[in-house]
C-alpha cells in the first residue's frame, strides 16, 4: 500500500514539474517574441519566401489557355453573332430615314 | 439626215419591215461616232471608245443607251456640216453586279469630245433621271474641254452640269472616271463628285495648260508633271485612285460601286458573309510594339480585324501619315478611318485632316458606319503647316464627326495624345463605342513632352537631370500611359484583348445597326472649308 502511495506522490509531482516546464518555455516564447518581433512578410528578401504561398498563386497558365479556349468555341457554337446585320436594318432604321 | 429617197421613183410602200430597217441604219450610224477612221485613231492610242468603255464597265446586256439621235443647232464655224447623232457624249443606265446605274461617256471621237450645249442638255438629263431614281452616277472623260465655237451656250452647259454635281451631292454617289484630258472649267465637275478615278499616263487634269503658265508666269511644265494621275493622286489629292490602264480603272469602277448604297435613303450594302465572324487573331497581340518609337504597319490591323481581302483604300497614295477606305464587317459596307504610324509617326497635318474629313462626310452622306484605328501622337509641328491653316484643316475633323450620326466606333491602338486625340473620334464627338487595347496611351501630349513643360526648372536646377528626368518621365507614364485610367473614369468604354477585336466590332456594329441620332434644326452648317 505503502509503496502504491508513493509512487502515486511521484507520478502526481512528475505531472507537476512537466506542466511547470512547459508553462515557463511558453512564457519565455512570449517573451522572446515581444523582445524580437517576427520580421513583416514584404519585408523579406529571399527568392524563396518572396513567391506568394501556393494557394494565393495565379491559376496555371495552362488552365487559362484552356478555358479561354473552351468559353471561345462555346460562344461560337452557341451565339448569334452577326445574325442581325444578316437581316439587314431593322424597322426603326426606316423610320429614322422617313423622319 | 438628208433624205436619200429619189423623188421621181414611185415610193416604196412602207412596212414594219423597212422601218425597222431604217432604225437599224440610223443606229449603225449613231454607234459609228465620229466615224471608223476616228475610231481607228482612238484605238491606236491604246484607247477604247464611248460605247466599248460603257460595255467593259457594265454588266454584260444590260447597258440601255437614250439620246442616240440627238445633235447640235450651232451654224458657225463649219458646225453646220459637222451634226453627228448623239454628238459628243453617250448617255444611258446600266447594271454593275445587278445594280442599276446612270452613265455618260464622253466620245472623243466626235469633235474631241467637246462639251457642247447638246453634251450639256444630255448629261444634265441623266443627272436628273439619277437623282430622281436614287442611282449612282458614273461619268467617263475623255475631253478637250467646252466646244469653242458654240461659244457661250457651251458655258451656259457646264453651269448646268455643275449645277447638277452640287444637287446629286449627298444624294446618290458620283464617279468620274478620267480616261483622257479633261482642262480648263470642265475640271469643276470632277472636282464637284465623291471620287475621281484617274488612268495614269493617259488622263491629265488643269485648270490651266502648261502653255497658258508660260505664257503668265514664265514657268515650264509638261502636262504629266503640271496635272498627270500621279501628281494629283501623290501632290494635290484631287484624284482618289490612280489606275495603271483604262481596263484597271473600269475594275476599280465596279469594285468602288460595290460598297456604296444606291442613295441616300439607303443603308449600306451588304453582302452575305463568307469570313468568320468569330475570328480570332492572336497576331494583333503583340503587333503594336512597345517601344513608343517603333512603328507598325496599321493597313496590317485593318486587314486581320475586317473580312478577308475586303480594304479598298481610297486616297492611297496621298497624305499616306492617314489611311481611309472601305471594307466589309460580316458582309456589311463600312468606312474605316486610321492613323498610319509608318508614316510621320502617324500625326495629322493638312493633307491628312481633309482626306478624314471628306471621307467622314461621304460616309455619313450614305449611312455608310465609321470605324477609327487611333495611334497619332498629335498635329504635326511646324511654320508651315500654321501657316498653311492647320487650325482650319484640322477643324474639319472635329466637325465631320461631330456631324456625323451613322454608327462610330473608335479603338485606340496605342497613342492618343492632345488634340488629335480628341477630333479622332473622342467619346466627346458623340462616338459611340471607344474601345481601347491595352497598348493605349491617352494623354495630352507625349512623356518626354510634358515632363519638359511641367519640370523646366526643376530639371534646369537639378545636379543630376538625366535622372531627374528618367524618374519624371516614368510616373508621368506609370500615371497617363495606361488605358485603365481612362476606363476608370469613362472616357474609354473598354479595355479589350487586341485578338478579340473583330467579335467585338462585329458586335457592336450589331448593336448600332438601327442608330437613330438626331441634330439640331439647320440649313446647313459652315465646315471650316
């Protein structure tokens, strides 16, 4: 029982010294970072950290081609550009001339 | 004619038969003109006569001749023993591609092709049938010019010509064709119609002869140099097509006719479209160059938005820094109207201004719709062209766009600077659709220009102008050289892809098919002549 009890007291103070620790290395990163503020993201010069992050990047020069592509012949397919001067002048035209 | 019949012989009785013989003779002897040996002259100098011109410009039968009979009254000077049927001028209407057209074809064969009072009387009187049936009319020169011994009645004939030039104006089109010399006042009347076409090495026009200014002024000249068909299409402007030969100029006839509408109450013609409408040409993409100093062909442009093969240019070869001319948009008659960088930078000088402005007016005349292709840094600086009334010339652009109500559409290429910005279809002439590609630059003058008004002293004070300058002349660029700062505020409708230019002409054209705009109530107005 004896020896139940003690090991429950260091399993208790080790739980203790863990969370101790860890709240002190988090209040030393908060300090560091009030001391040394992160650097602004213009601000960096790299090649590499300069290029957005994936997601922000435009789409693929590919993608556009092909959907410029594919709205041009669907449009072509699908519109009815050039039917009305096909038709000629319309009745409002006449008018005009008549007035 | 005489009559032949011999009075002591019994008459023939008469028949359908010998009157319809008796026509036929009468007709041989009218189509013969001046006679065979006249003919033959005509046609050793490589020319054709009256009646072979008329049936070379139109379509095959359709020619209808009237006034085949007709001759002068006139006793003086030998007049009297030389009355020849249909005097010196052939008259009549006929078809180019089915459609009809009125026609005079002056007959050098009779009498040089002297303008007579008969001339005068017919020619007056196809006018008037023209005009009253709403068609073209086509005159075919080939004169010495008024007939000398009808004296005063010949005049009194060209006023009445002239007089009909200035009626049938904005009311049917009218084409002279030159086909040999035309001097003296019978000048005004080609100078009176919408388009002179002249046939090189044969045709000449002068008010006065090369003798005549020997005689006053002391200058030599030969005819070709004084008034030849390159002289006036390169120098003067007079003529708006130089033919290389008569059978070209005839061509060039039919091609013109073919854009234009019968009249004035007439919409432009069209014919059924055989280019795509949704053509798109990546080419126009990088056509402009960036490098404000370099230039490109702007004929180039013209050719890849508009139907295949369609630009007819008129006035090609004169004021060459402007381009105006016909062409086809999904089959439908238009006129485009550009500035032509390859030349002078593509600035507006004089010459430049009137070949826009009468071409404008045209167009408007017969609901012919404009489309303007801009790139012009400005007017041309210079004593000369001050003055020579550059001010007045220019003024002539403003006002015939301003004037004119057909469909206008505008697309600024790359510069658009100052003035000429302005009267080159600016949305504030009333145009309808300002369309930009992303090339434009819209700004009251140049970079370089500007920074060297507006930073004189500051850049006379600098120790270091060059860079100053460079430094300056990039934020006025980063400022005015963009065309989204003229589509933020409206003056532009449009930034386009420059590969996208004919779907979206073809588009707007339909949107503008059945434009109604009106002006305000005038006799006329004074364009600043």
């Amino acid at each position: 029982m004896e020896a139940f009890s003690t090991g429950l007291q260091l399993s208790l103070f080790g739980i203790v010294i863990t969370f101790l620790a860890l709240g002190l290395l988090i209040l030393v990163i908060a300090l560091l970072q009030v001391l040394f503020p992160a650097p602004k993201q213009e601000e960096e010069t790299s090649p590499v950290s300069a290029e957005p992050p994936l997601e922000e990047k435009g789409p693929d020069a590919r993608v556009v081609a092909l959907t410029a592509a594919w709205w041009y012949w669907q449009n072509k397919r699908s519109s009815s550009l050039g039917k009305l001067l096909e038709k000629g002048p319309g009745k409002r035209w006449r008018k005009k001339e008549k007035a | 004619m005489p009559d032949q019949r011999d009075p002591t012989q019994p008459e023939d009785p008469i028949s359908h038969e010998s009157l319809i013989e008796e026509l036929q003779e009468k007709q041989a002897e009218a189509h013969l003109g001046g006679g065979q040996a006249r003919i033959d002259a005509q046609h050793a100098k490589g020319k054709q006569t009256a009646r072979e011109r008329i049936f070379q410009l139109v379509d095959e039968g359709s020619f209808q001749e009237i006034d085949s009979y007709w001759t002068h009254r006139h006793q003086d000077f030998g007049l009297d023993e030389k009355q020849i049927p249909g005097d010196s001028v052939v008259i009549g209407f006929g078809k180019i591609d089915g459609r009809v057209v009125c026609i005079y074809s002056q007959d050098f064969t009779v009498l040089g092709g002297s303008f007579s009072e008969v001339q005068g009387q017919k020619v007056s009187k196809i006018f008037d049938l023209a005009i009253d049936s709403g068609v073209p009319v086509i005159g075919l020169m080939d004169s010495v010019g008024a007939r000398i011994q009808e004296g005063v009645y010949s005049l009194a004939a060209f006023s009445e010509l002239f007089f009909r030039n200035t009626q049938a104006s904005g009311v049917v089109p009218q084409i002279s064709v030159m086909l040999g010399p035309c001097a003296g006042g019978s000048v005004y009347s080609p100078g009176l119609t919408d388009f002179v076409i002249m046939t090189q090495d044969v045709s000449h026009m002068f008010i006065t002869g090369p003798k005549v200014i020997e005689t006053v002024t002391g200058e030599q000249v030969d005819q070709e140099t004084l008034g030849g068909a390159v002289v006036h299409n390169t120098i003067s402007g007079v003529a708006h097509f130089l033919a290389s030969d008569e059978g070209d100029a005839l061509q060039l006839t039919r091609k013109l006719v073919g854009y234009l509408p019968a009249n004035n109450t007439e919409p432009a013609p069209a014919l059924s479209p055989e280019d795509d409408p949704w053509r798109i040409e990546s080419k126009l993409n990088s056509i402009v160059p960036l490098d404000p100093s370099e230039s490109y062909d702007m004929v180039d442009v013209i050719d890849l938005i508009f139907d295949r093969g369609t630009f007819m240019q008129v006035h090609e070869h004169f004021a060459k820094n402007a381009v105006v001319g016909f062409a086809r948009l999904h089959g439908q008659s238009v006129g485009v109207v550009a500035s032509q960088p390859m030349h002078l930078a593509g600035v507006l000088d004089i010459d430049s201004s009137d070949k826009i402005a009468r071409f404008i007016r045209f167009c408007d005349a017969f609901n012919i719709p404009l489309f303007t292709f801009i790139d012009t840094p400005g007017f041309l600086p210079g004593v000369n062209q001050e003055h020579g009334g550059i001010i007045r010339h220019g003024a002539k652009i403003v006002y015939a766009y301003s004037e004119a109500t057909v469909p206008k559409i505008a697309v600024i290429t790359r510069k658009a600077y100052g003035g000429a910005y302005i009267v080159m279809s600016s949305k504030y002439i009333r145009t309808d659709l300002v369309l930009a590609w992303p090339t434009a630059e819209v700004a009251v003058m140049g970079a370089d220009g500007a920074i060297n008004i507006l930073y004189s002293k500051q850049l006379s004070e600098s120790s270091a102008p060059d860079e100053e300058r460079a430094k300056l002349v990039q934020e006025y660029k980063d400022t005015f050289s963009s065309p989204y700062i003229s589509a933020a505020s409206g003056h532009v409708d449009d930034v386009i892809t420059p590969a996208e230019t004919r779907p979206r002409l073809i588009a707007a054209l339909e949107l503008l098919r059945d434009k109604r705009s009106v002006s305000p109530d005038k006799k006329h107005g004074n364009i600043p002549l």
